[in-house]
C-alpha cells in the first residue's frame, strides 16, 4: 500500500467513532418485523441497469431488514489493510505479545453513512456478547470485543474490519429492488470474506437472483 494511502488509513483509524455495544441498525434499535420478504443474510448485487451512482457494481450484505428498514455492509470495496498493533491503540489496548508475523486485518469501506463508525464484520464461529448474529453465519460485534482475542490466535475463522455502512429507509430498499437496481442472491463465505474484490461482482452479477 503506498504511503499515500496508508497515512489516510491511519488518518480513518485514528478519528474512528465507536459503536455502543449492541447498537447497530437504526438510532432507536427498533426492530420490528418486516411488513414483506427479508433480504438479511442475503447478497445485495448492484444491478448493471443501475444508475451511476456510490453502489455502482457494489456487493452488499444485509444484516437487518424489517418494517424501520435495511441495513448491511459493502464487501467488495477494499480500503487497506491495518497491523493488529494500530488497531489495538484506537482502544487504549496493547497486546502483551503478538505474532511474528503480527495479524494485518483487511480494512474495507461499509457505505456511505456514519463513514468513520467501526464495524468488525465476521464468520460466526465466535460470538461475542455485543454481536450481532445473521442467519447463523455472519456476525457483527465491536471490534474491542475481538481484537485481543485475535492476538492471542482465538478470533473469529475470518473478519473484516469495516467503516460505515449502507442504510435504507422504510420501504426504500422494497422500491430499490422493484425498479431493477439490485439483484437478491445467496451469500457465500468467497463472497463475503475472499480476497479477489475486484471479481466478486462479476461473479455474483451471473447468478441467478432471488424473488422476493
């Protein structure tokens, strides 16, 4: 990464606001039932016919859908990459001891809202107290909550370090995805958590979609 970019890396991680525990969709933490069918645990796909705009060939995974509306988190747009060592100073922490080589996590960009909220996005073979779980298969938690346990070899299988997220108001999305711009699939572990980015639209684009 060159030094540019790492030094606005660090300039995001620095200025970080951090979530409450077990706060994450909407400011009231409403939920409510959805009034139709739900999309979380499911892939959001940029449609191609969709207008040139921030999601443009974006892929998104849902962690919340209901009648307050939808929430989820882009997946295939990369922002860098941060040592476990940064990431513990955010919180005032410092492993005793880390790995040689130290754990580098991969750093991506959520959304347009709330851009310096941080999200740690992770396959659900670890839950936390604070987490948010999704179909059994995703979790969402704070990242204190995981970062030593990360250090000391015990974190979650995969994870993502994310900034924002992509949010929808009531009805917002339902109209979204009527007029074409998103195609609904099944999430993968390749999907959420592979390193090839710059493919996973291309491959998620050629599924199938999901009516709703």
């Amino acid at each position: 990464m060159g030094g540019g970019r790492a030094r606005l890396l660090m300039a995001l991680l620095v200025a970080v606001v951090l979530v409450p525990l077990g706060v994450w969709a909407y400011p009231d933490n409403a939920k409510r039932p959805s009034t139709g069918p739900s999309t979380a645990g499911r892939l959001l796909v940029a449609s191609p016919a969709m207008p040139s705009n921030f999601f443009s060939e974006t892929v998104v995974l849902m962690l919340r859908h209901d009648a307050d509306g939808a929430f989820g988190l882009i997946v295939n747009r990369p922002s860098g990459k941060a040592k476990l060592a940064d990431a513990l100073k955010l919180f005032g922490r410092e492993a005793a001891e880390l790995p040689d080589p130290q754990p580098v996590l991969d750093v991506h960009n959520g959304g347009p809202v709330e851009p310096r909220r941080l999200f740690m996005l992770h396959s659900a073979d670890i839950e936390t107290e604070s987490a948010l779980s999704v179909d059994g298969r995703f979790a969402l938690s704070a990242p204190e909550a995981l970062l030593e346990a990360i250090a000391k070899g015990q974190g979650p299988r995969q994870r993502l370090l994310v900034f924002g997220y992509s949010g929808w108001g009531p009805n917002q999305l339902e109209g979204e995805i009527a007029r074409g711009d998103w195609v609904v699939v099944d999430a993968d572990d390749e999907a959420v958590f592979g390193p090839a980015n710059d493919r996973k639209w291309k491959r998620l684009i050629g599924k199938r979609g999901i009516d709703l």
